[in-house]
C-alpha cells in the first residue's frame, strides 16, 4: 500500500506512526512492524529528497523501528517458543496509546476553546440605570435586598413547619390580592411586610409577593425600611 504523505503535517515521530496505522488500518495493539517500518522510513527519504531537514527525534524513531523490526524477523527457537517471550512492540505500542490519549483530549479542549471564543461577556452593570422613571418601584430599599428578605422568610417558614394552610382549588389572582392590600392599608397606613402573607401556600405567598410589587411599580404603596436589620413595612402613598 502507498501511503501519500503530507510533508510537515506531523508533530513528531509518533504523529507519524499513528497516521501510517490509522492510513494501513491496522490494530494499534498488534501493530505490523515490518510494513510501517518501510512507511516510515519512506517518508523520511522524501523529507530528505525535498532538501528538509530531519530532526534527530525522528532518527531516534527510524532506529526503533529498525530494531524491533529485526527482533521481530530472527527466527525464534523452540525453547524461546516455549517461553513467554517479551513482544518487543510493547513499549512502543504503550507511548503510541498514551500519546493517542493526549491527542484526543488536546481536540477536546481545542473544541470548546473555540465554542468559547463565541461567546461574549460584559462586566456586571446595575440594571436599574435603564429603567424609566415611570418604571421604578417605590422603594427605598433594593429590590435584590427585598427579593433576599422574602427568601430568608420562605426558608423560616419551611423549618416552621406544620403550618396552618388553606387546601381550595381557587385560583388566587394577582389583581384581587392588590385589592385586599389596598383595603389592609387604607384603614392601616403601614403594615410589616411579611404580616401579609398570612397564608401559606405556594400560590398565595406568589400572587401576595407580585401583588406587593406591582403596587410599588404603581406608586400605590411604598416600601421602605426605617433602620438597618428591621424588617421591610408596606407603606399606602397618599
């Protein structure tokens, strides 16, 4: 078989072998020693009749093969027979694995470096400078700081359990828990945040947080914090 040989497509002697036996076919672990032995050394015969240079690594390799080749030919006794010889390929076939590992995992990487290098970032940017005056909710406490309280109250109230809950198949909307708190704070003035929630259950505890802030984002209510560590209070805006 002639092998069509790329010059410089190779990244050392042991490129070269794992090209000439995925090129010939054969099985890694029982390589034929003699026919990529005359492969190889026909490729370096072509680097020489093209005036390139040989690296001694590429020698080193030549000389290897030379002498498994000839290990591999001298006829063996029958008492060497009898004896579990050393398959002088073992070596070379083991560096020709490893190196083969290393290849595949240098494709890996390569891969997702170059899935990565289409993917843009940007340092973080408070969000809130591109929203419209119109649009801010009616707080003097962040709404990272107000979504953080709710889920530490959340997390309180699962370790609180039993709880008393109400089983009803009635949808809770969104628009009738705004009415109830309009109604709480109109009598009330100011009422503690989570004194709202006093159900709890999955699709109240959910319509009372988004009702709580589609009234801030309305100007209806505010919510605000007097000092440090208190707990948030719901304003009605006048």
């Amino acid at each position: 078989m002639e092998i069509d040989f790329k010059i410089n497509d190779f990244e050392g002697p042991l490129d070269l072998l794992l090209y000439l036996i995925k090129q010939n076919k054969m099985n890694i672990l029982d390589i034929e020693i003699e026919k990529i032995t005359d492969q190889y050394m026909a490729y370096l015969n072509k680097m020489e009749e093209m005036n390139l240079e040989v690296t001694s690594n590429y020698l080193v390799m030549a000389s290897e093969l030379l002498y498994i080749k000839s290990r591999m030919l001298i006829p063996k006794k029958e008492e060497e027979k009898e004896d579990e010889e050393e398959d002088p390929r073992e070596n070379l076939v083991n560096r020709l694995l490893e190196y083969q590992t290393y290849k595949d995992i240098r494709e890996v990487l390569k891969n997702k470096e170059s899935l990565r290098s289409e993917i843009y970032t940007k340092a973080p940017e408070n969000i809130r400078n591109y929203i419209s005056e119109n649009e801010k909710i009616n707080t003097d406490v962040s709404l990272d700081d107000l979504v953080n309280a709710f889920k530490k109250f959340l997390e309180r109230k699962e370790e609180e359990k039993p709880l008393k809950t109400k089983v009803t198949e009635k949808e809770i909307k969104v628009s009738d828990r705004k009415n109830s708190i309009k109604k709480i704070l109109k009598s009330k003035k100011h009422v503690n945040f989570f004194s709202l929630f006093d159900e709890y259950s999955k699709e109240y505890v959910i319509a009372t947080f988004l009702a709580v802030l589609e009234l801030a984002k309305e100007g209806d209510i505010k919510i605000v914090q007097k000092e440090a560590f208190d707990d948030f209070e719901c304003e009605a805006v006048k």
